[in-house]
C-alpha cells in the first residue's frame, strides 16, 4: 500500500483564541481526487490555508510525498511541487493572461519546460488562448478560473489545491471546469479540493471528506457517500427535499 | 394593515454585475420571514440596503411607512431595526456587557436630540456630571442586559465582565443577537446566526428564534440550514443569482424544484455528465 | 524678474526629486501596504553620505551617485528587516509606528554624527545656462531631469521584463496569492525597500547640490511631500506618483511666484487636504473604496489593563504633591512640572487616539493653539491667566476639532497623514498670519502666571497648579471612559460599521473626543507660554506630536494612568539623568520601536 501524498495528521488550528480544527487527520492518495466539504465557518479553508502554508498548525504534522511540511513558509512547498487554485480566483488582475501564467512558473528554472509547458495550457484551456494578451482582470468568471487552473498547472505540480473552483461560476463553466478537473487527473496530478457544492464535488472526486466545525464527520469513497442521506445533515444541516 | 417592510423594485449593480435585481418583499409585523439561496445569491446585498449601509440603486424600501433607503446606518437603527453581520462584528475590546449595552445606544437619553451643535456638549455633560436620572437610567439598562443573557443560559453571563475577543465564535455570534435585542427592535435581520455553529449549538439558536418569535418579534432571516429555515418560518424568499426564483410557505417552497436546482447545487453535470463518468470511471 | 519659464523648469526640476522620494513610496505601499515614515530619513541619510563622499573621498559625481544608491539601498534592507519584516500579521498600524521610531533614530544619528548645522554640498558640475523662451536651464537642471528619466526608464524594464519585476507587481496586486506561486515576498519586500530607498537617497543628494544646502531636519519635510504626491497620484501607484510630483512641484514653484517662500508648504499640504477630502484616491487610483479595517482596535488586541489597586493610585498622588515640602531643588520641581504639562498631552492624545482609535499626529498643533490663544488674550487684551488659559483650552478645543472635522470620514493610515498635514498648516499659518501672531518673531512679555491677583513665582506654585491640573483632567477623562461615552468611543475604535448600525453617529463622536483632547493640550500650550513668557511657530514644533504618541503607547492606548505614567518616563526620566537633548529622540525613536515590537500594549495594558 503507497503511502499518501499528502496525509495531515491529527492537527489542531487556533485563531487566537478560536480553535478551527480539532484533532484533524486526513489523506490524499498519489493520482486520486480527493475532496473536502462542508459548510460555513467548518474550516474547509482553514485546512487549505494549513497545507499551503499559510497558517501553521499548533500541533499534529502536515506531511507531503513523506517530507514534514508544516511550518515551511508558503514558496517552500510550492516549490516542492504543491499548486494552488485559490478561491475566488486570485489572478493578477492588472496582469497579461500570458503573465499569470508565467507567474505560475515562477518557482521553476528551466526556461524551454516552461515554454513547452505554456504551448501545452494553450491547448489544454483554447479560451486562455484566446485571450492571451488581455488583461486578466477584464475576464469573465470563469474565463478567471481557467486562467487560475491554467496558472497552477505551470508550475507542474504533483498536488494541485482548489479551494471551491465552481463558486459563482455558470453551469457552462462549471461543467468545463469539472471535466478539465478529471483531465488534469488523467494527465497524473493529485488534486486535492475545498468544495461547497457536495452534489458536484461528489460526482467528481475519488473519495471525500465532510467537515463540521473543525471535525470530520464523514469520509469515504465518493461513490457511497452520494448515496449517504447522513451528508445532507451533516453538510447543510437538516433534510430538504430532492 | 400595511407590512412593518416592504421592498419594492429593489435593484443593486456593482460594475457590471447585478447583485439584486428588482426585488419585491414584504414582512409583516410579527412573522418569521426567512431569505435563503445559495452563495453570493445577494441575500447580505440585500440587508445592507435595508440597514442602510448600502443604497439601492433603484427601487425602495419602506419601514413601518417611512421610507429608509436613502437613510443612514444610525437613524434607520433609531427606528427601530437592530442586525447581525455574516461573519459576526462584536466589539472586541470591549466587554460582553459592553457590547450588549451599546445596542441600547439609540435608546439612551444622553443620545436625544437636543439643539444642533450643543448636543455633543449636553452629552458630554451628563457623562461628566451624572445627575441622578442618569445613573438610574445605566442601572436600569444594566439589569436589562443580564435579562437578555440569561436567554443564553449561563454562558454569556459568567463572563459579563470578559473581552469579547476572549469568547468561543458561537459565544460572539450570540453577544451580537443580545446587542441587537438591546435596541429593543421593531424589526430583527439576523444573517446566518447559525453559521459555524454544530448541531447542538444550532439547535439552541433556532429555539431562542423560536422564543423570540412566539413573544411577537418579527425577523427576517437569512440561513443555509434548511431544517431550521422550515420549522421557523411564517414565509420564505428564494434569491438566486439577485433574482428572486420562489416565495411562498415552508412546503411549497420545499417542494418547488427551482429552488433545489438552485439552492443545492447542479443534481447532474448538465451535458458533461456523460462524458465525465467516462473519464473518471 | 524671473519668467513663466524659470517657475516652470523649477517646478519640474523639485517635481522630479519629489519623483524619486514618491516613487520610492509607492512601491513600497504597493507591496507592503505601509506608509513608510522612515523615508524622508533615507533621503536625508543619502545627502549626508554623498556629501561625505564628495568631501572626504573626492569622489567624482557618478560614483558618489553610487555610492549613495548602495548605501541607502542597505539602509533600506535594514528597514525592512527592523520595521516590517518582524511586524507581519500584527495590525497595521504596527509597521507605519515602526517606521516612525526609526526616522527618529535615523533623524538622530545622522545628527549626532555630522551635527545640526546645515552644510553646503560642492558642486562640481560646468557653470553653463541654457537660454530658452524667457528663461534659463542649468546643468543641475538637466542632471535632475536626467536622472529621473533614467531611473523612471530602467525601473519600467525592471518591473516589466525581470522575474523580481514581475514578483513585485504580483505581490502588489496580490500578496497572497503571489505567496502561491512561490514568490518569496519577504525577499519581494527587501528588494522593494532597497530600490525606494536608493531612489529616495540619490533625491537627497540632488536637492542638497541644487540647493547647496543639506540639513537634519530636511528629513520630515521629504516624506510629507513624498506623501502628498502620492496621495495626488494615487497611493500605491507608480506612474501616479511621478504625474502627482511634477504636479506638486509646479504648483509649489508657481504658489512661490505669486506668495513668495514662506508660503511653499503651504500649498503642498492644502493640496493634500484636498485631495484627501475630495479625490482620496488620487488621480489615477481607481474607483475602489478606502479600506474600512479599524487600524487601531487590532492593535490594542490581547492584553488586559493592569489593575493597580486605588489605594496605591492615591497614596502616589499624595506623595506627588507633597514632594516640595520635601525637597525644593529647583531642577527636580522643574522636571516634573515638565512632566506634567507632557501629561496633559498624553492623557489628550491617549483619549483620540487610544480610546476612539483616531491617530493624530498633530497634537503639536493643539498646544500652539492654546499656547497662542492665551498669549494673544493676555498680551493684547489683558486678559489675566486664570481666564486666558481656560479660554484658550476651550480655542483648542474648538478651532482643532472645527479643522480635524473635514477628516473625519477618513479611515486608518489617511487620518494620521491628514492630521499630520493639518498640524503643520496650523503651523504655517502661524509663522504667515503675523499681523495676528507676530509670524517668526513671536510673540514676547507673555506674562507669569497668576492666580487671585498673585504671581506664581515660585517653583513650588507652578509645581502644584500644574500637578492639580493634571490630576483633575485625569479624574474627568477616568469619568467620561466610565461613562456610557467610554463604550461608545471604544466602540467607534473598534467597528465603525457595527457602531453605526447601532445609532452611532461616528461623526458626533469623534468630534466629541477630539475637543475634549483638544482642551487638555490646549491648556498644556497655554500653560508652557505664559511659564516660557515667550512663544514661537518653533515653540511646540511637529516633533512633539510624534512624542507624544511614543508617551501614550508607552504607558497603554486608552489607559490614563499610563498616559501619565508614559509623560514621568520619558519627559522626567531624560531630564532627571541630564541626557542631553540630541540623545532623547535616538531614546524615544528606540523606545517606541522596542514597544511596537515586543509589547504593544504598554507598560500598563490598553484600555
């Protein structure tokens, strides 16, 4: 059995004096989607934020491809092959489409990969290509979320973090978005997502976790927990109808 | 009888995005009126027109028959309209009692409007000098804080004394609900007072609504948690994308598939279903 | 009879100088979201180091250009080590005091090294004119011009075509996410302040050659301007920095044409109060709003004010006023009577600033008002103190809070530039309106104070009415933050937003406690002319108001006991160990960066 690639384990969060995650332990297998949900104020994002670096956690470990990474500064675990989609997009607005997706590449050295590498977004995101030399602020919603997922890409991950990659986008968008998911998974890059949307989310990833106020209160493959009627309880809180 | 609110064509644009798009909604004294949709649907848009923060850009917004919309935050608070933040804003700094006691702000007599330029100077006054009207008047307000938290059992009470920023999140966001009963409102908006809350904690929220309610308040809610939203409420409002999709009764409301097309998300990845389940199987 | 040219080459000569300072501010705001108050002190530290290397090393003008890049380029790596870099995820308002603190070490330093007298710097460049139109161009005019075009064309390739270029203007538009793209911003940060501060001292040591003349105290005055091109431009703004310094530098030299000298700063700080009241974000800043993040309440977070018991409060009161009948050297009675008039300010800035979360830097101000006002009722009207002073309490009280009034819908760091602005325009006008106040003469035969027709001669008296004073304010402002006025201030501090939705009229508020401020330093300024018997537009110079904001975070934001406390320590203490003038500000600049640092919250905790 590989180990995972990124396991966190038992961690404990505090904002001040507020506790975000409560002996939080879980695991995102090499080449597998694996998705995080739940709702407001659950500390989805907080977990994002812990794995990227952002936030340290006050105890438990944060473990990627078995190096120990919790208390690395942000630009160290993304240069150790870990790629972001934050939420709600974070392009650089007054920047070229071309220029985000530079930035992407900013941790890498070899100049004709990230040639090649760019040659190879354009294809795989044609409406980046589109807009190549536009600035990234005067794109659509979604348009945004191609260039951010692009962007990520070019740093060539082996773990890509999407933290609610479907949030206010289009059902247009939000279909292309889920399907170039699925591709960049096929293509071998782990993906580890934050998401709201559990029908969504659930329809895509291998296997998921729900968080609620800090712990985990389901997990399990994908497939099951669709059927599960205990998610619409833990996730939104209550029965509604379908 | 004429609602205690009502919202009238009420439309909101940021840049090129319409938040709230002609908006009709009307409470009427003493129902629970709850206004539910997904992220970014215009729900909290909508309460910072109403609390005065924000201005409509067309359409109004009429309270107890005045119109408000062209109102600021702090005399629209004077008549009578008291609310919480999405994220919770208590006063950090300050005390649990001195949180609460400020949401009795609008009702201080130091705080009446005097004469023009002096009223500052009246004020200052009376916090100087404290003649006896006043001392009695902070002692009252201070025994009618203790009686609203005690709503809140014994937690808020046995750290009256404490910061704020020194309280659990589900501890703050219940400071905010005593602030805003302080104020004694005519009108309650409460923005997601349940969130980031578990379920016990959940519960005991939608029971103090309850009680609040039942002793004739009217509010109007906006929350995620269905459950809560259905057993609480008079009427419910349905936004969706700033556009309001459904109105009606918890059941029909329940039952309309509009509304959990919109509110839980896509059920199937329109077109793309088919090929993704060919990919990822 | 210079012409319509000359004031214009002059003006985009300083324009240009003012470039290089703005620019360098821009960046910085740009990346760090921080006014750097240590700026100024750069460009002073640039002037200084190339007149050292023209004077002692003979170097030729390139290198010595050089020279003063590199320097001040490591001066503005330690900056950023020392004033941000430590500081990060604290409240804002931390870096911006930080910088503060160093620009009095800087300030300082360069002082004690090189002494305060100003020097002139040779210039070693040909004595050619250019005639054009009317009026003429030198070759320290083109010189400037061309090193701002240089350094404006090689920072665009910079920023556009190098990788750091490219992690600058990411960091600037979005830190956290430039974070995700491994951008190391702290090394983003450090490069940032290497090139400003390189800019800002190559500045310092053009103005020095085309003025001739170099200075300690120039330092100040540089970063307030470099402030208001920003503000013209658009803070943060590159491109917008270097539009609002030609702008400002044309309208200072055309205001000079029609006013003469006096009046040059005068326009540089009306046209900052303009813009900020009226085009706050500048020309080219955008539409988006001024961020509504309360600056001070996040920096008064963890900490609870120490409880010292009542009877302790008292028993030290007492002693204080019996101390004459102990001792009656006059040096000890005279250092505390300091110390207490310090306090008056303290206990006025520590209301607005630590109680309602409004940083003034302009309580200078406030003290020259009320220093002013009694003067004037005493000298020209006869007025006897026991009525002038409390009158002139009441003009601060008044005037300031009319003045302060426009400001007060703006939020964090432009509250501390504007109040900034409107003490030195008080001050100018001071030194302008001399009909009134005698302008650079000031004003003479202020007489002693007195109370029921006698003379307080004695230092004992002085020492008592004082103290008295101080005591009584004291009791009040404990009062009024007991009162329904204290949360409401406090609650006005901490969530604008909140308080308004609550009936708050954040306007009534803060007028109420700049004016009850206003009162306390005025009768500190009222009380200072009639015991000095003499006062100048020099007498309560900016430098003041920058102390006492070291005494209120020193003794706890808020905390009155503090306030007083902070006065004892770092007026009496000085004073008491003869530390000599120059080494008290190094001492306050390092006070109030250990503060900041390492615990925020006072020797007393804030309230």
């Amino acid at each position: 059995m590989t180990d995972p690639l990124l396991r966190i384990d038992h961690i404990n969060t505090f904002y001040g004096a507020v506790q975000a995650h409560f002996d939080l332990s879980l695991e995102v297998g090499a080449g597998r989607i694996v998705s995080l949900l739940g709702g407001n104020a659950s500390g989805k994002s907080t977990t994002m934020k812990i794995v990227l670096g952002l936030l340290s956690p006050a105890s438990g470990a944060v473990t990627f491809d078995g190096v120990q990474i919790n208390g690395w500064p942000t630009h160290r675990v993304i240069r150790a092959g870990v790629g972001s989609v934050p939420e709600a997009r974070r392009i650089f607005p007054l920047m070229t489409v071309r220029e985000n997706l530079l930035m992407g590449a900013y941790a890498r050295g070899d100049r004709n990969g990230v040639a090649d590498d760019l040659q190879r977004m354009l294809t795989l995101f044609p409406r980046v290509a589109e807009r190549i030399n536009q600035r990234a602020g005067t794109l659509s919603g979604g348009e945004q979320q191609m260039v951010a997922m692009a962007r990520a890409l070019m740093g060539r991950p082996r773990l890509i973090c999407m933290d609610e990659p479907t949030m206010g986008l289009s059902p247009l968008y939000v279909d292309r978005v889920l399907e170039l998911i699925a591709e960049i998974n096929h293509q071998g890059v782990t993906v580890f997502m934050v998401e709201q949307n559990a029908n969504l989310a659930l329809q895509i990833a291998h296997e998921a976790y729900v968080l609620q106020t800090g712990r985990i209160v389901l997990q399990g493959s994908a497939a099951l927990l669709r059927s599960d009627p205990r998610i619409r309880e833990a996730y939104l809180g209550g029965t509604a109808a379908s | 009888m004429a609602p205690l609110l009502e919202m009238r064509g009420l439309t909101r644009r940021f840049g090129g995005v319409t938040a709230v798009k002609t908006l009709d909604l009307v409470v009427e004294e003493g129902e629970l009126v709850s206004l539910i949709g997904p992220n970014g649907a215009g729900k909290t848009t909508a309460f910072n027109m109403i609390s005065g923060l924000d201005q409509p850009n067309e359409g109004e917004i009429v309270f107890a028959g005045r119109p408000i919309h062209r109102l600021a935050p702090e005399a629209i608070a004077a008549l009578g309209l008291a609310r919480t933040f999405q994220h919770g804003r208590v006063f950090a700094n300050l005390s649990v009692e001195d949180n609460v006691l400020l949401g009795a702000h609008t009702r201080l007599r130091a705080v009446r409007p005097r004469a023009p330029l002096l009223d500052g100077v009246f004020e200052l006054a009376l916090a100087l000098i404290r003649p006896p009207a006043v001392e009695r008047e902070e002692a009252a307000l201070k025994a009618e804080v203790r009686e609203i938290l005690r709503l809140f059992g014994d937690r808020l009470i046995s750290r009256v004394h404490d910061a704020a920023y020194t309280l659990s999140y589900a501890n703050r966001r219940r400071i905010e609900i005593a602030r805003a009963l302080a104020l004694r409102p005519r009108l309650l908006l409460l923005d997601e007072p349940t969130a980031g809350m578990n379920p016990t904690e959940t519960a005991e929220m939608q029971a103090l609504i309850a009680g609040l309610k039942a002793q004739g308040m009217t509010i109007l809610l906006i929350e995620h948690k269905l459950e809560m939203v259905m057993n609480l409420s008079n009427r419910i409002y349905v936004l969706d994308d700033g556009v309001k999709i459904a109105e009606g009764s918890p059941e029909g409301v329940r039952n309309d598939p509009a509304v959990v097309e919109a509110y839980l998300g896509h059920s199937e990845v329109g077109r793309g279903a088919r090929s993704l389940e060919a990919i990822t199987s | 009879m210079s012409s319509f040219i000359d004031y214009t080459v002059n003006g985009l000569v300083i324009g240009n100088i003012y470039a290089l300072l703005a620019v360098g501010l821009a960046l910085i705001f740009g990346v760090a979201n921080l006014i750097n108050f240590a700026h100024g002190s750069v460009y002073t530290l640039g002037a200084y180091i190339g007149w050292a290397a023209i004077v002692f090393l003979h170097t030729p003008l390139p290198v010595t250009m050089l020279i003063v890049f590199i320097g001040c380029a490591l001066v503005g790596i330690v900056i950023e080590r020392i004033g941000l870099r430590p500081l990060q995820g604290k409240a804002r308002i931390a870096p911006l005091l930080a910088t503060i603190g160093i620009s009095f070490v800087l300030d300082q330093l360069v002082q004690l090294a090189f002494s305060p007298d100003p020097r002139a710097v040779p210039n070693d460049l040909p004595d050619w004119r250019l005639t054009i139109g009317g009026g003429s161009i030198g070759a320290m005019d083109l010189l400037i011009a061309g090193v701002g075009l240089v350094s404006a064309a090689l920072l665009y390739i910079f920023l556009r075509f190098t990788k750091l270029g490219s992690a600058v203007r990411a960091t600037a538009q979005d830190r956290e996410a430039a974070l995700q793209m491994g951008v190391n911003v702290n090394a983003v940060n450090s490069a940032v302040f290497a090139i400003a501060s390189a800019l800002g001292g190559v500045s310092g040591l053009l103005v020095g050659m085309y003025y001739n003349h170099i200075d300690p105290a120039m330092s100040f005055q540089a970063t307030l301007k470099g402030v208001v091109a920003q503000v013209i431009g658009g803070v943060g703004n590159v491109p917008g920095a270097i539009v609002g310094s030609l702008l400002l530098g044309l309208v200072e030299s055309y205001g000079i044409a029609l006013l003469g000298t006096t009046y040059r700063n005068l326009f540089a700080f009306v046209l900052l109060i303009i813009f900020l009241l009226w085009l706050p974000n500048g020309l080219f800043g955008g539409r988006s709003t001024i961020q509504t993040e309360p600056l001070v309440g996040s920096f008064i977070a963890p900490s609870r004010p120490l409880r010292l018991p009542r009877w302790s409060v008292w028993a030290a009161t007492l002693a204080a006023f019996a101390l004459p009948f102990a001792t009656s050297a006059p040096y000890l009675l005279q250092t505390l009577t300091n110390a207490w008039l310090a306090a008056l300010l303290a206990l006025s800035l520590t209301l607005i600033a630590g109680t309602a979360g409004q940083i003034s830097f302009g309580q200078a101000a406030l003290m020259a008002i009320g220093g002013y006002a009694s003067a004037l009722l005493a000298v020209d009207l006869g007025a006897p103190p026991v009525l002038s002073v409390p009158a002139a309490g009441l003009t601060a009280a008044a005037l300031g809070t009319l003045l302060v009034f426009p400001a007060f819908r703006l939020r964090g760091h432009y509250i501390a530039i504007a109040t900034l602005a409107i003490g030195e325009i008080v001050s100018l006008v001071i030194l302008n309106w001399e009909s009134l106040t005698r302008g650079a003469m000031g004003i003479t035969g202020i007489p002693p104070l007195s109370l029921f027709g006698r003379d307080l001669d004695s230092n004992r008296a002085i020492y008592w009415l004082c103290l008295a004073i101080v005591v009584a304010l004291g009791l009040l402002q404990t009062r009024l933050l007991s009162s329904h006025l204290g949360r409401t201030l406090r609650a006005v501090r901490e969530d604008e937003i909140a308080a308004r939705c609550y009936g708050v009229r954040l306007d009534r508020y803060k007028a109420l406690a700049f004016a009850f401020g206003a009162f306390g330093a005025g009768l500190s300024g009222a009380i200072t002319a009639h015991l000095y018997s003499y006062l100048n537009n020099q007498t309560f110079d900016s430098q003041l108001s920058l102390l006492a904001l070291t005494m209120v975070i020193l003794g706890g934001m808020g905390n009155v006991l503090g306030a007083i406390a902070g006065a004892i320590l770092l007026v009496g203490l000085p004073e008491l160990f003869r530390i000599a003038a120059e080494y008290r500000i190094l001492i306050y600049g390092v006070v109030l960066l250990a503060l900041i640092r390492f615990r925020p919250q006072g020797l007393l905790g804030a309230v």
